[in-house]
C-alpha cells in the first residue's frame, strides 16, 4: 500500500483574486513505503506546494491526499501527520533558533512531550545520524557553523522526531560541492538503512536520477512525466523540456548518438558517459 | 595602457569569534582586475570569497593592507560613496537586495539618489532593463518574478548606476538549472557589449567557464590562478580544495588517464561533441 496517495490533486492559490493561481493542476501520483521519489521542474513549476501537501500543511483545493493512510484534508489527521511526516524545507538552517545545538535538535522530541532521557536520546542520536559528534557540537551556539553543518544540525531536528516520510525541498541548495556530497550521501543512507521514506525535491536533475528509483517531473504544475528514472530518462520529449537542464554528459552523449555515434543513450552515472566515449575512441583508433 | 579598477595590496581580514579569539578569512592576498575584464572567483563554502567581495566596495575593511577601487582608497571614507557608484554589488539572495514593489521603481532607487533629473533617471532604467533583458517586465511587482527574472532585476538595479565593474557573489545559487544558465550568458553579454568589469564569484566551476581568468580561493588563499582550461585540468592542484572541474572536464580527465590525447582547452559540451565528431 502506497504511503503517499495523491489523487487528482489541484490547489490554487488565492481563488478567487486577481493573483489567483492554479499552482498544481490534476496530479496523481503515490509513494510506496521505503521509497526514493525525486521531484524535479523549474522554478514555479508547484514543486514545493506539491510537498506541503504531504503533511497537510496545504489541502486540496480539489482532488485527495492520503499520507500514511489518512486524508489529509480532515484537521485531526493533519495534526497527527507532522509527526510522521518530516519536512525539510528550502535553506532549513534559516529556522534554527535555540541557543544551542542540543535545544534546537531537541525541540521536537521536546514537545512531543517526551521524557527529558528520551528526548536527550533521539537528540544524540540524531546528531549522529547526520555525522555529527554529539559532544563536540551539542553546546555550541548554530550561528559558529558553518552553513552545511548548520543545514545538517536542521535535518537532525527533523530525524530527531522518527518521521516515517522525509520530504526534503533542494536540500543541497547554496551548499558547495563537498557540503552537497555530504548532504546526498546522508539522505542515502537514511533511505538504504533506516528505510526511511524519501521525497526529494531538486531542479538539479543530475542529483535526483543518480538517488531516485522513480521520478516525477512537474511543469507549470502539470505532472507531465512519472515513472521508473531510466525509462523517463530515455523519453525524446522530456529531454527537450524546457524546464528540464540535463547533466552536461548525459547531453554530449544525446547529442553523439543523435549525430549517428554507436554509444548507449540508456546510462546515467559520468563514468558510465566515460565509458561510452572511451570504446567510441578506442574504435577510432582501430 | 588598461587600468587597474580593482587592486589589493597584502589584504589580510580577521574576524574575532566572540571570547575563543580570531579567525582569519583573508591572508595577504595581492590581486589586480582590469577595467573590463571577466574575473571568477572560485572555491568552497569559508575559503573567503565573500570576504573579499565584500573588501571590494568597502562593506568591510581590511584588518591589514589596502584595498583600491580605480585608484581610490576603500579605507578613505570620502571616497567610499564614489567606489560605491563604480563597483555594483549582486548577492545570493535577489530577495535581501530587491526594496521596491515594482520593478522599474527598484532599479530607479539608485539613480534617483545620485538626484540625477527624471529625464537622465528614466533614460537609465530603460538602459539597464533592456541590458538585463527585462524591459517588458518593467511595472510588475518583483515578488511575483521567478527567482532568476529577481536575480536579473537586481543586476538592473546595479547597472543604472552606470558601474564600471560588478561583482557577482553567488548570484547563481538560487536559481534554477535553466535561470542559471540565462543569467551566465547575460553576463557575458554585459561584459562583451558593454565593457563591464565582471567578477563572478562562485562555488560551481561550470559558472565560471566564461571567465578569461580565474581565481581559486582556498583558506583565506589565492591557491591557483589561470584560463579556465589551465585551471580545470590542473587536477592535482584542486585536491583540496573541493572543487570539481565541470563534468565535461571530468570526463575529457579520465579519457586522458585512459590514454586518449583530448585537447586540454575542452572545457564545454559543445566542443567535446565537435571534436569527437571530427576524430
């Protein structure tokens, strides 16, 4: 059973204004427990609205949301699904507000009204899970980090809360290389050994087919492409999108067997592009 | 002979860390840009970049050496409206800089503060709008702009002041993969069209490979400087600094290792399809 069922889902906003927009338009799609699902469109294509339907931060304005079996449209449920629902915004290190490391990882945990050894364990262990060492960063002050290990003290205070679902809107956003690595790696990881459910929203294309099993694409809030990554992947008409801006390997080799060269359009990794060209070079050679 | 705009004499900038003491940010960097040159300023998150844009039009002091600005001291305080004037600055976030609920009236806030007449004002903001690119867009209210139409609404504001030089400091990092790539061409144009001093400054090498030079921060530290080809394939000399060469480089890299001869000045998809196909 799907743990994220959306059906002909619509939301506008603002109805019935002169700004009223119809920001996602008849979406269905699901989410199966331990999954890796990668949004991906412009910006302004309904992404981010897309997911805070997820934990009943928005309804429908038409259409259903079912997240771990409950509509989200109904309150009650809403104010159960931020507990399992886990939602990394956009640049999550802007929320952080305690004094310290420990109070703001802790705050969750805190008001779930847990006891102080529990909540003291789910913070430790939160940290750790974002590779961060407990007594080290526990009592500093998150403005002396830097801006990566701040945006991983932000999703220690989402993972602190045990969410059955972690959305995550452009975690990588603004980090540099080494802290975006860090970040994938992390959210890998959540996914292959907590088993944790992943949405990840991110207009880096390179960083979602390399992680999801299955993407979604969204367009001027359309779905217009969802499926197994390869299969949507190899689609002419999605590599023409123009919200679409395909790692620039994936484009040499299009653009190579397009021109007629033997080389495999079906890869998705740099070394496998590598490959290709270096048997393509090797053949020359001969 | 070409002028200097920008020119750095042993700047060092600490920072103190409240009780636990200083940190240094910049360490003796010396550094001259011509007027009309396109500079990218490359590396990681801490390595300074922001520091050293922030030096260039006189945000910040150095703690040691001096900064100038066409021949000007950013330390002399009578001169810092006039180093304003010539050195725009872009940061990451267009929504921090943008102040105006409509767009021609954001991009008119500069000039209208040099109290220049109306007539010179609007001749401006015609000016930078369409350099930008977004003359039809020149009554609609900012916020409901795309994060890269923002970003160019910024860049517009800092063109009606009619600089000699911009300074971009991550300006590409909360665009989109298609707002990115606009922006970087329309930087281009400015610089070749108008003869804009560009300094870019980024974390992503595909950004910068545009630039005639480019600048590797590292640690407070110039640690490499060069084409962008000379830098991308110096591989042994990035080790460190997290930097990644964009990933045709990447590619054209491990093809050498393979034992291929690529041309070492492939730096763009473009060229990497045209060379094979002509192999």
């Amino acid at each position: 059973m799907p743990i994220i069922d959306v059906k002909n889902l619509t939301h506008t906003y603002l109805p019935g204004t002169p700004y009223e927009k119809k920001a996602l338009d008849d979406i269905t799609l699901s989410v199966n427990q331990g999954e890796f699902l990668g949004i991906v469109g412009a910006n302004g294509s309904g992404k981010s609205t897309l997911i805070q339907h997820f934990n009943g931060l928005l309804s429908p304005t038409a259409g259903q949301v079912t997240v771990c079996g409950r509509d989200t449209s109904v309150k009650q449920h809403r104010n159960e699904l931020w507990k399992k629902v886990g939602l990394v915004f956009q640049y999550p290190e802007q929320q952080l507000f305690e004094a310290t490391v420990f109070d703001d990882v802790s705050y969750g945990p805190r008001n779930l009204g847990l006891s102080s050894p529990e909540v003291e364990r789910r913070t430790v262990e939160a940290l750790k899970k974002v590779g961060l060492e407990p007594d080290t960063v526990a009592g500093l002050s998150p403005i002396c980090l830097s801006g990566g290990l701040r945006r991983r003290v932000a999703i220690a205070g989402v993972l602190a809360m045990k969410p059955e679902v972690l959305v995550l809107d452009e975690p990588t956003a603004g980090l540099d290389h080494p802290g975006r690595e860090m970040i994938l790696e992390l959210i890998k990881k959540l996914q292959r050994e907590e088993h944790i459910t992943i949405v990840m929203v991110s207009h880096s294309i390179r960083e979602i087919i390399l992680l999801a099993g299955r993407i979604a694409v969204l367009e001027k809030g359309r779905l217009i492409a969802y499926g197994d990554t390869k299969e949507v992947l190899r689609q002419k008409d999605f590599q023409t999108l123009p919200g679409v801006v395909l790692p620039d390997y994936l484009q040499l080799i299009y653009a190579l067997a397009g021109r007629g060269k033997s080389v495999n359009p079906g890869i998705i990794t740099l070394a496998e592009a590598e490959l290709e060209i270096a048997k393509l070079l090797e053949e020359k050679d001969k | 002979m070409v002028k200097n705009i920008i020119e750095l004499v042993d700047v060092t900038k600490e920072y103190s860390t409240g009780q636990s003491g200083k940190k240094c940010a910049l360490k003796n960097i010396n550094l001259a840009v011509r007027q009309g040159e396109y500079v990218g300023l490359i590396g990681m998150n801490g390595s300074g970049k922001s520091t050293l844009a922030r030096l260039i039009n006189g945000l910040i002091q150095p703690t040691a050496g001096k900064v100038y600005v066409n021949g000007l001291d950013t330390a002399d305080r009578s001169s810092l409206t006039e180093i304003r004037r010539l050195v725009g600055m872009v940061f990451q976030n267009p929504d921090n800089q943008i102040i105006s609920s409509i767009v021609e009236e954001d991009v008119a806030f500069g000039p209208e503060n040099l109290r220049l007449p109306p007539a010179e004002v609007k001749e401006r903001i015609d000016w930078a709008l369409r350099a930008v690119g977004l003359a039809e867009l020149r009554h609609h209210a900012p916020y409901l702009l795309s994060g890269g139409q923002k970003q160019k609404v910024t860049i517009a504001s800092a063109l009606a002041m009619r600089p000699a030089c911009l300074v971009l400091d991550e300006p590409t990092s909360m665009l989109d993969p298609r707002g990115r790539q606009e922006l970087i061409i329309k930087l281009k144009e400015l610089n070749e069209k108008h003869g804009i001093t560009i300094i870019l400054i980024s974390h992503n090498m595909e950004d910068v490979v545009h630039a005639e030079r480019l600048i590797v921060l590292d640690e407070g530290a110039v640690r490499l400087e060069g084409a962008p080809w000379e830098v991308f394939t110096s591989e042994e000399n990035l080790i460190g600094t997290g930097l990644k060469p964009p990933e045709i480089v990447q590619l054209a890299n491990g093809l050498r290792k393979r034992g291929y001869a690529v041309d070492k000045k492939i730096i763009s998809m473009q060229q990497m399809v045209e060379y094979i196909c002509r192999l």
